[in-house]
C-alpha cells in the first residue's frame, strides 16, 4: 500500500495554472474555426493566464524556484490574447463583412 503522506519531497510536478490557461487560448484559436464566437472566450482566458504567469513568476523568483512553466505560460498567453485582439481589430477595422450587419 502506498502511503499519501510523501516525507521525502518527491512531489510529482504540477503544471501552473499559467500554462494551462494560455495553452487551452492557444488550443481554442487552432481547434475551433468559430473565430467570432472563440474570441469572446479566449480573451479572458489570455488575460488570466497573463496575470497568472505573472503572479506564478514573482513568486518563482522570490523562492529561487525554476522560472520555465510560468514563462512558458507568459507566452502562451501572449500569443493567445495577441491573436484574440487583433482578430478584434481585424472585425473592427472591416465593417464590411457580414458578421457586423
């Protein structure tokens, strides 16, 4: 039997909330070709991974911890939150197409 109670440190990793909010942004963009609608969900969740990645990084460097996983989840959302914003942008700036009449 396999006791809960791990005394020697030997965690299993977690993955940081950062890289899982930027990647489902990331994932959303590439799996749904639904842009008008995906863009409504995948703006908050850039957003959160952002802060996130943020937060997880500052406490990284207070606790002299690897840096990685929160800066992969900094990047991920970047790119998620860029591609939702100039999609926005990108609506805005035609007001000819037919999602806007």
């Amino acid at each position: 039997m396999i006791s809960t109670d791990d005394s020697t440190g030997d965690r299993p990793r977690r993955t940081s909330l950062a890289v899982a909010f930027g990647g489902a942004s990331v994932a959303l963009w590439f799996c749904c070709p639904f842009w008008m609608l995906i863009w409504l969900v995948v703006l908050p969740l850039g957003l959160t991974g952002l802060v996130r990645g943020v937060i997880e990084y500052r406490a990284a460097s207070r606790q002299d911890t690897s840096r990685t996983q929160p800066l992969i989840g900094l990047s991920l959302s970047t790119v998620g939150t860029g591609a939702a914003v100039a999609y926005m942008i990108f609506v805005v700036m035609h007001p000819d197409l037919p999602v806007q009449g």
